[in-house]
C-alpha cells in the first residue's frame, strides 16, 4: 500500500531501524511519479531491504521491481509470491508465509 513509500523514507531518520520490509512496494509508473522521492530515499539507505511482492502484482511489474532494486545500496532480499496479485498477497491467504519471511529476515540482521 502507500505506507510502504512513506514508511521506506523514515528508514535512515530513526535511529532504532535496523531494517526494511515491504509488502508489495508500488514501484510502478504512477507510484514513481507520486512517491518518487520516498523511492530514493529507501533505495539509498545502506540499512538491509526485503522486498516481497507477488508476480501477478498490478502496480509494479518484477521488471520494474529488479530494475528500481538494482541501484539500492546496501543488503538487498526479493523474494517473489508466484501468481499472487498485490491485494491476494496482503489477504489471509497469505498471512503466514509473510510473517515467516518477515521472521527469517528479521533472524538474519
């Protein structure tokens, strides 16, 4: 959703994250117009990244996620929901493999 933008830009401005996760970020043509410098600023941050977004997503294409992604400085984690839709992904169905990724990263850091 469009807390992902607004959230991925209070990265580096509080001390206390240690990392970013989205949920399907909205890396697509009228998010990038709309929330290109919350886009920078998450990007730059050398603070560890995982974005999860489902193939299907309506917003951002996995191209134009891998391309916005090859830039980002520091850790960078994608992990790919086939066939999943960006509303599928953020519906119940989905509830206990977001909070495992989540889980596993947070492990990591």
């Amino acid at each position: 959703g469009v807390g992902a933008p607004i959230a991925g830009s209070a990265v580096d401005q509080v001390e206390q994250v240690v990392g970013y996760v989205s949920l399907g970020y909205p890396f697509g043509m009228l998010a990038s117009i709309l929330f290109g410098r919350h886009h920078k600023a998450v990007l730059q941050s050398s603070k560890p990244k995982l974005f999860v977004m489902g193939t299907q997503d309506g917003f951002t294409s996995v191209k134009q996620l891998q391309n916005k992604l090859s830039s980002a400085a520091g850790r960078v984690e994608t992990h790919l929901i086939e066939g999943a839709s960006h509303f599928q992904m953020e519906g119940p169905a989905y509830d206990a493999q977001m909070v495992n990724l989540i889980l596993e990263f947070i492990a990591s850091l």
